[in-house]
C-alpha cells in the first residue's frame, strides 16, 4: 500500500528533485523531450538518477530555461550535470 500524505493525497515514488523542477520550468515532459530530441524513457531515467550525463543535452535545456541570461545557463548546466554550481552571483 502506498504512502499517503496528511491530505489524503499520495506520496511521490520519486522525491521531487532539480531535474523534475527544470522539465517544469522547461514546458513539461513533452516539450523538453520534443526540444532536445530524446524518448520519454531517457527522460524518467534523468529524472530517476537525478543527473543528466549527456553534456550537449544539458546545454540545450539549460538554454531553454535561460534563453537570455548564458551566466544562469551555465550555472543550471552545472547542476544538471551533478555539478557544483559554481562561483556566487555577484
């Protein structure tokens, strides 16, 4: 029997982690697998392991995130990786 939360509701199998945020900010499921050119399955894999270890896919997402801003890609690139982020914003 599954978890349940203090509302009734059902707890998530997988704990919500960077890679669920980003798939959200990035238009869902869907559209950052239509954009990056990759299957649902690799996509619930990322999401499972919580790292994406291909480096042109990391790049094209962050991108989508962050069209205008290359220090945040570059950041969100970073810990998509499994990566720190990097130096502090100044």
């Amino acid at each position: 029997m599954r978890r349940r939360r203090k509302n009734g509701r059902n707890v998530p199998r997988i704990p919500v982690n960077l890679i669920y945020r980003t798939i959200q900010a990035a238009g869902g499921p869907t559209a950052v697998g239509r954009a990056l050119g990759i299957s649902d399955g690799t996509l619930k894999r990322w999401r499972s392991m919580g790292v994406v270890r291909d480096a042109r896919a990391v790049l094209e997402w962050a991108a989508l995130v962050y069209p205008e801003a290359p220090a945040e890609q570059l950041r969100l690139a970073r810990r998509l990786a499994g990566l720190p982020a990097g130096p502090a914003r100044r």
